[in-house]
C-alpha cells in the first residue's frame, strides 16, 4: 500500500494562500462587473487551489493538450475562480479578470469554449457531470490514457436527477480515473439546499450509487490534498469528495449568510473585505502545476467515408432506421473513433449492428437520455471521437436542455431519432416523435437530416460524421421503397428533384414516410393526366428553399404543398413557409399531424391525418379547382 506524504508546511501555506488570492480576483471581478457569484467562487476557493496547484496534472499553456487532465466546472456560475486560476497559471492576463462579463470580454458570466481551458459549456445546472463522465470514459476505454477528469459540483445542483442518472452511469463503467467533489456550502440561491450541511446524508446517497466517498472540510488544504491522493488509489470505482464549505467564506457579515447569490460585493465595502483577505496570506512560494503523462495517442477524425457504398435493389423496401444501423457499421469500419451510444433502444434504433461489429466502442447508456446526451458530449470534446447517440426521436425532448447546452458547447455530436411520427402505429401517442423537427430546428448550431431512403439514409449518416456542430437524423420505423440509385451523391442543404414535367400543377415537398405517399399520389395523378413537381429536401435546416422557389416559379399555379409525418407546429411546413416569405405570389399548402394521435395501423393514421396518397391526391385537385 502506497504511503501518503503530507506536503510540506511551506507548499500547504501556498495553497491557502492561492486560495485567497483566488477570492480576491473573484470579488474585484464582479464587483467590477456589478454582478456575478462571488460567494459561490469563496466557498470553493481551497478546492480550487488544491486542484489546480497540487492534484491536477495539465500544462498551462497548452489547456487542450490530449494528455491534460480535464476539469469541468458543474457549477458554472463560479466562472471567475476558474477565470482567476488560468490568470495565476499564467494562461490569462490577471487585467483581463476585469472584463468579467462586458461586452466583446472572452471571460462571459458562465464558462464557454471560446476560452481554450474550458471543454463544455455548464451553468444549466446538473450537466457537468455527465459531461465530465464521458470524458472519463474516452479516457479509460478509448485513449486507455493516463489523465484523469475532475468535476466540480454544487451542492444545490444534485437536486437535479441528470447528476444521478451520471452518477449510476459512472459507477456501472468503473471510471476510476473520475473525480467529482461536491461544494457543499449549504446555500442555494433563494433558500438551503434540502440537505444543508448534512454531509453523511451525501456520503450514503453516494456511496449507494457506488462510488468511493470521502468527507472533508472543504477550506482545509491539509485535508484536500489527502483526498486527492487516496482517490489516485482507488480501483474500478469512481470517486466523490463531498466538501463542507461556507457560502462566501472570507468575507466577514456575508460567510454563510442568505441572500448573497449571485450579488457582487458593493464597491464602497470591496477594498475592506480585499484588506482583510490579503491579510491571510503570509508566505511567497510559487506553485507549478504537475506535468501530465504523455500517453494519449493521436486521434485524426477527418473525412470519415463509408466503408462500402450502398448496395441496395431497385424498389427493395428497407426501413430507414435499418439503414442508419447499416451505414454506422460501415462508418465504424473506416474509422476507429466512431462511437455508438444508445438508451437501450439499440434492437429498434439498429444500432446493434453497430455493436455487432464494434462492440467495444457502443455505450449503452440504459433509459437515462439527458446523461446519454450528455455523456455523448463529454466523449466528443477535444475532437476525440465521432458521436453517434440513438434513441426514439420523441425521447430526446426529455433531454432539451442536454441539446441547447451541446450547441452553447459547440458540440459536434450527433443524435439519430427512429420511430418519427404517425406512422410507428400501434405503439400509439406516447412513443411518436412529432415534435423533434421543431425542437432541432430551434438550435442554432444544428442541421437536420431527414432521408426519404435507405441509400439517403446511408448517406446522411456519412455526412454527419462530417459536418460541425450539432446533427440530428430523423428515422422512420416501416419499411420504405428505395427511391435512389446507389450512386446518387448528396450534400448537406441541397435537395433532390424527383419529379418534374413541364406541365407540372403544383410542387409537394416531402420527406420520409410522406415522401412515399406522395410519390404514389403523383403517379396515380398522372394517370389522370395531373402532374406535380416533387422536392425531397434530404435536410429540413439549412434548407434548400433556392430549389423550392425554382420548382415553384416553374409550376402553372405557382403553390407549393407540404407533407409531413409530424406536427404542424415547427416542422417542414413552417420552414417552406419560412422560406417562402419574400415570395408574395407564392402559397404554401401544409398537410400535418393535428391534434394527439391514437392507437391504430399506420395506414389508418396516415389516412386519418389526412397526410396519405388520397389525401395529397385530393389537395392537389382542390387547387387546380379553385
């Protein structure tokens, strides 16, 4: 067994001392400011000093080095201790600590990846940690690298049930090279935490969920730095410290007092408490952070191609959420940094067969889909891996949050949703997706993918492992005829013509399931000499609204249709109609889903909802009429 060596009384010294003088750039800052969290940095400033002065390994001048260890801030409205750490490293320039939160100042209120130190973005509560966890996982089973992820918590944020479901996650995958400490300051910002200062309650609830669980006095250095070190002996656990602090520790008439969240100190107090901070710090010895192990391997996630092209029939039916399974395969075949995650939906999503092949790249994240997303956005950082997170596209509206924070995190992971709309059938309401187009369209960092075909489908898929930022892939669940040649090519934002005569009515714009209806209508159109243009836009954002205007002017009655397996509210239509807005002369006609479905056959759906053959057939018949 390893033997401890307590640091000596001058290097103990430093870090107390680091850490009131983390406190002092912490309250200058927001003070200057005018707003900010200063008693939120004060009751973490001990572990913050340990951490990055004594624990962490990394190097200060290169934070996105892979052999770092990596620390996420859970707690993200103490950006201005960890602003004030990388000022002490020297990273950062101790002046620019004053341009906390002004306008064009890289140092924003909570902490995001336009500052090189920082991996995700946090300040939703609940999220760092699922973060820090697939971080952790990367680590241990990808990288099999020696850095180690560490996380910072609030108290207050362990009410929310994303840090539960991360911490079962971490437990179950023995991520022993994770460290989470929770700053148990007892505040919340309007009221106590619901536990207070009842550390052991903690320590049970962790250790219940299976990590190795440490008390200690969260402003004694001493302390600290034994709990780090034990935690670098534990084995095929992860590991937790709950820390006991005081909410705005150091600052007299305000250490654990209520009502001083998230304000500033008054500038006319400032230099008095400033004053008395810096009368504690009584040594001079300059700290060094340890250099890291350099074992990370190169990682190069460029132009990722599909293994083999697509090799369907002509008119062969394959469903698309079949064809996603085949393609990811393929995908994991070229490149050995394409992971898989699912929330045990892989026999339905298909990306089983992913784990057929590449069993030790799929994450099952069991039914927890914000820690799914989450985890996924952890593994992602530092360009160590393509991500390719699945579940039914209705269960990643649980997970919302996960998502807007991916895009503030500049995320590129990508998330594959099956069983689309309506047409699931009998499983009924509770399991449809009919809102996910809406919702990914309102991320700004996302594109989303919607393939009426299997060869569409492959293809999709291909490009995501392409393309930055967030990705969303739109599945259907019934089997679909192959519309495309196998050598069709494609690209993000340009759409497909896959009708067009000169004596085209009307254009329809379709995708997926609706895609196939419309097909059927304009062939049964056409025999009774009716003929429409059909759009297949392949992406529903970016939007390829040039070919859909072109298509249109090209019509004799110059009106477009949509149809789609999905709500009104947000999807397909809205973009065409969105698109169309300074195109006056042109109408849009939107066929969708009204109201909550039920349980019946797909075909009885469709046609109940008015988005099926007869119904477009009847639309485009209701116009050359009128």
């Amino acid at each position: 067994m390893a033997c401890y060596h307590r640091p000596d009384a001058s290097t103990l010294q430093a870090l107390k001392d680091m850490a009131n003088t983390l406190r002092i750039h912490s309250i200058t800052a927001t003070t200057e400011a005018g707003s900010g969290h200063p008693t939120s940095c004060c009751s973490a400033a001990e572990i913050m000093s340990v951490l990055f002065f004594h624990a962490m390994k990394y190097k200060p001048h290169d934070p996105k080095n892979p052999n770092n260890d990596r620390f996420v801030l859970s707690k993200g409205h103490a950006a201005p201790i960890l602003y004030a750490v990388w000022a002490e490293v020297g990273y950062l320039n101790v002046e620019q600590l004053l341009t906390l939160r002004a306008m064009g100042s890289i140092l924003e209120g909570h902490p995001v990846p336009k500052l090189a130190f920082v991996d995700v973005a946090t300040g939703s509560l609940g999220q760092g940690l699922g973060a820090a966890a697939g971080m952790a996982y990367t680590g241990k089973y990808f990288d099999k690298a020696s850095y180690r992820v560490y996380c910072l918590l609030g108290d207050g944020e362990s009410s929310e049930g994303s840090v539960w479901e991360a911490m079962a996650f971490a437990s179950f995958y023995k991520l022993d090279n994770l460290l989470a400490v929770i700053d148990v300051n007892r505040l919340g910002q309007s009221d106590p935490a619901p536990l207070q200062h009842k550390v052991e309650i903690y320590r049970k609830r962790c250790e219940a969920f299976g990590w190795n669980t440490e008390v200690v006095d969260g402003h004694s250095v001493d302390e600290l730095c034994k709990a780090f070190w034990q935690a670098t002996l534990v084995e095929n656990k992860p590991c937790v410290i709950i820390a006991k602090t005081m909410k705005g520790k150091g600052i007299e008439g305000v250490e654990d007092k209520e009502n001083w969240h998230g304000k500033p100190i008054p500038k006319d107090k400032m230099e008095e408490v400033i004053q008395a901070i810096k009368s504690r710090i009584l040594g001079c010895k300059k700290l060094i952070p340890g250099q890291p192990v350099e074992n990370a391997p190169d990682v190069n996630i460029e132009d990722i191609k599909l293994a083999a092209p697509p090799k369907y029939k002509h008119a062969e039916k394959v469903a698309t959420r079949k064809a996603f399974g085949t393609a990811l395969a393929k995908l994991g075949c070229s490149n050995d940094r394409v992971v898989a995650l699912d929330g045990d939906t892989k026999n339905s999503t298909f990306s089983e067969m992913f784990k057929k092949e590449h069993h030790k790249r799929y994450i099952e994240c069991f039914i927890a889909e914000q820690n799914m997303v989450s985890v996924g956005v952890g593994c992602c950082t530092r360009n160590r891996t393509v991500v390719f997170a699945c579940t039914f596209s209705t269960f990643f509206s649980r997970a919302f949050d996960q998502i807007r924070m991916a895009a503030i995190s500049e995320s590129n992971i990508n998330l594959v949703g099956s069983h689309c709309g309506i047409s699931i059938g009998e499983d009924g309401p509770s399991q449809m997706g009919l809102e996910d187009i809406a919702m990914f369209r309102a991320i700004p960092t996302a594109t989303i993918f919607y393939p009426s075909d299997a060869v569409s489908t492959e293809r999709a898929v291909e490009l995501a492992a392409n393309t930055k930022g967030i990705c969303f892939i739109r599945t259907s669940r019934p089997e679909t005829t192959i519309i495309y040649k196998n050598t069709e090519v494609f690209d993000v934002g340009k759409a497909k013509v896959l009708r067009k005569t000169d004596k085209d009515v009307v254009t329809v714009v379709a995708a997926g399931v609706t895609m196939q209806e419309t097909l059927t209508a304009a062939t049964q159109l056409a025999a009774q000499d009716v003929y429409i243009r059909v759009v297949d836009p392949f992406t529903i954002k970016p939007l390829d609204d040039k070919t859909i205007i072109c298509c249109t002017k090209g019509t004799k009655k110059k009106q477009v249709i949509t149809v789609e397996d999905h709500y009104y509210e947000g999807g397909l239509g809205e973009a065409v109609t969105a698109a169309l807005a300074l195109e006056p002369t042109m109408t849009v006609h939107r066929m969708a889903v009204s109201g909550v479905p039920f349980s019946a056959t797909p075909a009885e759906l469709l046609e109940r909802f008015q988005i099926d053959a007869k119904a477009i057939m009847k639309t485009v018949k209701d116009i050359i009429g009128n």
